[in-house]
C-alpha cells in the first residue's frame, strides 16, 4: 500500500474507491475508481475543471476523491464559448 493508501499493483497505484463526489455526495462517474485501474479513461481527462471547485474540496479529501461533473463545473475544450 502506497503512503496516500491507494494499493500497489504491479503497473503502479490503483485507483481509490471512491465513487461519490466528495462536495455534494451524489456518484462522481469516475471510471477509474469504479474499476480501481488509473489508466481506465475517464469523463474528467477531456473536459476543463473549474479550479474554484477543486478549491473547494476539503483537504483530508484532495487526490483521494473526484467530484461529480456538476460540482467539477466541467467545460468541453471544444465546446464553442459564449
């Protein structure tokens, strides 16, 4: 077990457990922490995080939790703006 208690494998860390959003409690769709595989794709890798929501993640949940899309603020790159 790794020192930010996520479990060793052999390719590296998986992922943690966690499929609540750690700001509003409702299921965050985390792909990687459904599986416990951190290179699993995921909704967040291609969409901008809001850093006012990630600010607001309390501290004892920061890297251990990911937030919900709605409380993540999540913007499409790509989506047109305006």
């Amino acid at each position: 077990m790794g020192a930010d208690g996520r479990v060793k494998r052999a390719g590296g860390l998986a992922a943690l457990p966690a499929p609540l959003c750690p700001l509003c409690g409702q299921p965050n769709d985390c792909a990687p922490a459904r599986c416990g595989d951190l290179d699993t794709p995921c909704w967040c890798r291609d969409v901008r995080i809001a850093p006012e929501a990630l600010a607001r993640v309390p501290p004892a949940l920061r890297n251990r939790a990911c937030l919900c899309r709605r409380c993540a603020g999540a913007e499409d790159p790509a989506a047109p703006s305006g």
